[in-house]
C-alpha cells in the first residue's frame, strides 16, 4: 500500500484520536447501568467508521492495528489486545462488508459494526477461557450495540455533514 | 482506489433489516438461555484457565454450599444452592462476575475474566447417568 503524506498524516490524527476516545470512554461507565463484561460505548469504532468510508478499507485497517496495539501498551495490558484486536477486527470486516450497499446508510452500517464488536470480543473470551460460557452474555450484548452501534452512527453522521465542505474528504 | 461507498447520512429502510438481524439472533439466544425449562436435573461445571476444576451435581444438595476459588490472583465466593448459583463476591477489579446474578437453567454461565474463571450450568440428564439403582 502506498500512501501519500496526507494520506499518512491522516492515518496518524485518526489513530491518535481512536486512543483518545478509547481513554475518554473510562469516564462514561456505561458498565455501571449494565454490569456486564465487554459493555462500552464504542467510541473508537466513530473513527474506524469514518476511515472506511474516506480512507478505504486498507488504510482503516491500519489505524485500527495501531490503535488496538498502542492502546494494549499505554494499559500495560497484553491480554486486553486479543479483546480489542478480535472485536476491532470483526467490526472492522462487518462494515467493511455493509457499506458496500448501496442501500444501508452510516447507521445501519455501525449497527452491524457494533454487533460485530461484541461477537468478536465474546470469542476473545473463549479463546481466553477456554470454553462456550462467555456466549451468555452475548444476547444482552447485541441488544447494546443496536444504541450504541446507532450512537457512533449518529455521530459519525455528523462528522460528515460537517466535513462536506473541507478539502479533507477529497482524495 | 477505495471502494466507492455510499455516504447516506439518513436512516434508510434497509436499515431495519440490519436491526432485525442483531435482534434476531439475540432473540434466539435469548430463548436459548432462558426459555427452556428450569426443572431437571442441573449440575454446575466450574472452570479455570480452561480446565475444568469441579462438577458439581446441583440436584444432590440438600443445603447451600459455598466455594472459595483461587484463580489468577482474585479470590471469587461461589454460591451453589439445589436450584441456583451465584457470584457472592470477587476480588476482580470488574465484579461483572457479581453483577450477573443468579443463574438457574442450563446454558446459563458466570464468567470472570480477570480470575479466568467460569461457571456454567449444564443438563445433569444430558450428560450420563440419570439415577443410579441398587
């Protein structure tokens, strides 16, 4: 993949402002209204939405990668990459997917990613535990991610709306 | 050159086939979890780190009785009774394990990540023996 240094300074904002979201979201505990492992708001996934839809799949990729891997170092916590890498990545293949209809918009498209989120994070706690109980709480789970999944929809909606006159969204 | 994608901003009515799909399939695990019949025999498989640790045979106890696990630096307080088992408390830094509450059909599971412990509860029919004769 060549990028050009726009392209690549891009990359790097969006990547800063994923972890920065990732660590502003510890100040909403959405855990404290449903006490279940794995429930966020998702506000990293309005940056991955955002770089799919002007960056292409590859470059969202590899926001995504360093996010999930910069975030596990600034934790100090290596098990918490397979959950970010399993839920980033499956979200990340889910709306890769989705906005090529032309017939779903940005909510629909960060619903699934939402969704996605929580099915991979819950296979994360498979791997982890070595055994099916974590799907327990996957039904809860997917009900969340319809709000939040419609949430990060709304919000990247809104980045788009108003970013439509800057040259940013331009290739 | 990426992918041309759509960029509609509005809600669209394939929208709902999207919502309907994650309802869907939370609907039928849903009914999965907690739509079967509680009655039945019920044992609870106790896990760590992905090996499991203790069967216990639910429908054998005649009284409450209560597990301490050491797991992966937490100390977890585990509740079992005849008909329902429980997290009664947890050295996690989470306490999701706590949070979930009761479970009392099979299928259903506690989990605590940090200690790498679950607890889950499975059909004692299903599995083997029915009653033992003689």
């Amino acid at each position: 993949m060549k990028l050009t240094t726009k392209q690549l300074t891009l990359c790097a904002v969006l990547t800063a402002l994923a972890l920065a979201l990732s660590y502003l979201e510890n100040f909403f505990p959405l855990a404290l209204l449903i006490p279940l492992p794995g429930v966020k708001l998702g506000l990293a996934n309005i940056v991955t939405v955002f770089a799919l839809y002007t960056l292409g799949t590859g470059q969202a990729l590899l926001i995504l990668l360093a996010r999930c891997c910069l975030g596990a170092v600034f934790a100090g916590n290596v098990s918490a990459l397979l959950f970010s890498l399993m839920g980033g990545l499956a979200a990340m293949a889910a709306m890769s997917l989705l906005s090529r209809s032309r017939h779903l918009s940005v909510y629909g498209v960060s619903v699934g990613g939402a969704a996605a989120h929580n099915c991979g994070q819950v296979a994360a706690a498979i791997v982890t535990l070595g055994n099916t109980a974590p799907v327990y709480y996957l039904p809860i789970l997917l009900g969340v991610s319809l709000f939040t999944g419609a949430l990060t929809g709304l919000v990247a909606g809104l980045l788009f709306r108003g970013l439509e006159h800057t040259t940013l969204l331009k290739a | 050159m990426p992918m041309k994608r759509s960029r509609a901003l509005r809600p669209k009515p394939a929208d709902a086939l999207v919502v309907l799909a994650v309802v869907l399939a939370a609907a039928a695990l849903g009914v999965y979890f907690w739509g079967g019949s509680s009655s039945g025999s019920l044992q609870a498989v106790i896990s760590q780190n992905g090996q499991v640790t203790e069967t216990v045979n639910l429908s054998r106890l005649t009284e409450k009785e209560e597990r301490v696990i050491t797991s992966n630096g937490y100390t977890l307080h585990l509740v079992l009774t005849s008909t329902e088992v429980w997290m009664e408390s947890s050295t996690c830094p989470n306490q999701d394990c706590v949070h979930t509450g009761k479970i009392s059909r099979p299928g259903q599971s506690i989990v605590c990540l940090p200690a790498r412990v679950s607890v889950m509860l499975t059909d004692g029919n299903a599995s083997g023996v029915d009653a033992v004769l003689g």
